[in-house]
C-alpha cells in the first residue's frame, strides 16, 4: 500500500511541475500552467529603492508576487509588483502606498524586455486618480545597488471629465509626482 500511495504521489508531483515554464516561454503552454521565475532572475529587483530629485525623497518598493490570469489561456505568472512612498524636503509624506502595499492593483508592475531594446527591462506605472493615465519605467542602467529609471507616457485618450485638465493645459504635464529620469539605490 506504501508503494502504490509513493508511485500515486511522484505521478502528481510530476504532473505539477511539468506544468512550471520559464518566464520567456514563448509556446502552447496547458490552461493553469505556471511561468515561473525559474533562474532567479526578477529576484535582483526585488527590494527597498530610494532616490531623490527636487528636494523630495521617493522609496520605491518591489515585490515578486506570484499572479493568477484567468481568461480563454489561464495561468500564474511571477511578476514584480511595485508601490512608492514621496516625502517632501520639509518631511511631509505627500504619497505613502508602501505602507498599504496593493497587491491587487498595484502602481506598478512588470517586468518585461523593451521591445525597441532587448538590453532593457521595463515596468509599467498606473498612477492613482490620474485619469487612467499609464507610462512606462525603463530601467536604462542597473548595476545590482542602483538602477536608473526614465518614465514616458503611453499614449492616453482626452478625458474631458478629469480632474487634472487644467493642470494639465497650463503646465503641459501631468501632477503624478513622479520624476521622469531617476537614479535609485538599493536599501
């Protein structure tokens, strides 16, 4: 009885982790399948980052959450999620996510190659109450201590609703609070 209840659970073990893919697995992969961060390779991210511009502080913090995608190909996928913290010069906390870490709907999240260029990781930002404004965080350089980020908006249909129209009209920019070249360092 040992023996068939062994043999029982090495068929489903086996069965479990021949569903498990590298992250760049680009074939038919079974409904639930698992793209896996196998080598290791979000964990260098992974961490506090803190950098300055403009007198303000920002912390930014990532995580590697195992995610689910349900659709018509479902699966779990590893991803870095992000969340920011911005103090002011004068010590105020002007935004603090960190603290409540969404691990639902985070600020940011990614990781991806560029497709322009291959030697470049890229993270997606969605600021909060920005009108579903969306941008993009290159990481332009990244030596394992420090990485240096630049934002670029992805194109963004008029709201005419939004809040942030007026800002937007006299500054030519939008308020996310966010620089758009940063250089980070590991904490």
């Amino acid at each position: 009885m040992k023996k068939i209840i062994l043999i029982f659970a090495i068929i489903i073990s086996q069965l479990y982790f021949a569903q498990e893919y590298p992250l760049d697995y680009k074939g038919d992969v079974p409904n639930n399948a698992y793209y896996k961060d196998l080598n290791g390779e979000l964990n260098k991210y992974v961490g506090l980052w803190k950098g300055g511009w403009n007198g303000k502080t920002i912390y930014l913090e990532l995580r590697k959450i195992k995610t689910f995608n349900s659709g018509s190909s479902s699966y779990y996928k590893d991803r870095i999620y992000g969340e920011r913290k911005i103090i002011a010069s004068n010590g105020i906390v002007e935004i603090d996510r960190i603290s409540n870490f969404d691990l639902q709907d985070p600020e940011f999240w990614g990781m991806s190659t560029n497709l322009k260029n291959g030697n470049i990781k890229r993270m997606y930002f969605y600021p909060r109450n920005m009108c579903r404004l969306q941008a993009t965080l290159d990481i332009m350089s990244f030596t394992g201590t420090q990485m240096t980020l630049h934002m670029e908006y992805l194109p963004n249909f008029k709201d005419d609703t939004c809040q942030h129209n007026a800002y937007i009209e006299q500054y030519n920019d939008w308020p996310i609070n966010f620089p758009k070249d940063i250089v980070l360092t590991k904490q």
